[in-house]
C-alpha cells in the first residue's frame, strides 16, 4: 500500500536529494528505510528500527512514532502495548535521504525499550587492549 504520494517526493535527481526542499526518501530493496530515535531533550539515542512507506507516513501524520516489524510482518505504534508511546517533535534524514532519526517524547514510563530500560542500548562492548575474547559486554546503568 502505498500512501506517500502527498507527503514526498516519488523521484527525485541526486542534487534534489542532497540540497532540495523536498522529502524523497529511499527505501532499501524490501521497501525499509532505518530510523534511530533519540530523546529529544537528552540525545541518547534510545532505539533503531525499520520503517517502511506506511509506517513512515503513519508517523508524519499521527505524530506518534509507527515502524514496520520484521519479525511480525506488521505496522506497529511504539508503546501501543506498553503505553510507551514515542511523541516525535523533531524528524531529520541524511544526506542521502536513506536513514531517518526522529527526536522524541518518551510517554508513559519513560523507557524506549520492550526489556524495560531506558534505552535499547543498555551495554556496552568492552574494546580494551587485551580484553577477553570474544567481546565482552557491560550493563550501563
């Protein structure tokens, strides 16, 4: 289902993508552009997930942020089960327009992640010289 014609660009020269006006964004080959989210008053970055054209434009136009779930082949509202919900208050795209990252709101708990931290990037890899291997990791708290 396509639904983006009213909100960007179908096709778009290099030079319209890099330095126009105009949203185009370019979806990989199944259709799936990445969005990292991050909370828009601290910048941690609180999650990655996939958007695709019906999550995108669900989410321009709800102003809640919706992706598309790999592994259950469907939409979803972040937080529609936790009440988690992410409120986007600012959305940017690189320079190729083919990553999203979305400033958010974190709603209800306040916690981005469905283990109930924070932030989905609660560890760390341990890179030390001489650190045991295969790589370590550590909870950030």
């Amino acid at each position: 289902m396509s639904t983006s014609t009213s909100l960007w660009a179908t096709a778009a020269t290099k030079a319209d993508v890099e330095q126009g006006d105009r949203l185009a964004p370019h979806f990989d080959k199944d259709g799936l552009i990445p969005a990292i989210v991050a909370d828009r008053a601290t910048r941690e970055t609180l999650m990655f997930a996939w958007m695709n054209d019906e999550a995108l434009h669900l989410t321009l136009t709800t102003g809640y942020a919706h992706f598309w779930s790999r592994s259950r082949s469907r939409i979803w509202q972040k937080g529609e089960e936790s009440g988690n919900r992410l409120a986007v208050r600012t959305a940017r795209t690189d320079c190729d327009q083919d990553v999203l990252l979305l400033e958010v709101d974190v709603e209800g708990n306040g916690v981005a992640c469905h283990t109930g931290a924070r932030s989905c990037f609660y560890r760390t890899l341990d890179l030390s010289p001489g650190a045991v291997r295969p790589v370590r990791l550590s909870r950030i708290e």
